[in-house]
C-alpha cells in the first residue's frame, strides 16, 4: 500500500513541475525591464484551467505526503 502511494506521489510530483512550468513565463520579470507596466488582467480560458489544476494537484501532493508520513510510523 505505501509503495503503491509513493508511486501516485512521484506521478503528481512530475505534474505538479510540468503545470509549473507550462504557466506564463517571465510574468515575474515584466515590470523591471518596463514589460507590463502594472496592467492588472484577469486569468482565463487555458491559463485559468493551467492555475487551478496547479492548485489541486499541490494540495494532492500535501495531502499524499501526509498520509505517507502517518502510514510510514
């Protein structure tokens, strides 16, 4: 049961840096070279669904690491 566990975890791992990665790149960096110049705009359509499922699969991944510890003792 828990290797099986460790396996669902690495999965999410693995997703959880894959949605990471494919979110908008260089959002951080915008306003120092004059990029965005403060413009405030909503998420939508691919991005907002990218947003959420980084969330859900974070709180998965705490939620698996959790249990993992407390089947581990």
């Amino acid at each position: 049961m828990q290797s099986l566990l460790q396996i669902v975890q690495l999965v999410i791992a693995v997703l959880l840096i894959a949605a990471i990665m494919i979110q908008n790149r260089g959002a951080g960096l915008g306003g120092i070279f004059g990029g965005e110049g403060g413009v405030y705009r909503t998420k939508r359509g691919a991005e907002k669904t990218i947003f959420i499922a980084t969330i859900v699969l974070a709180v998965l991944f705490l939620g698996l690491a959790v249990v993992n510890v407390f089947l581990s003792k």
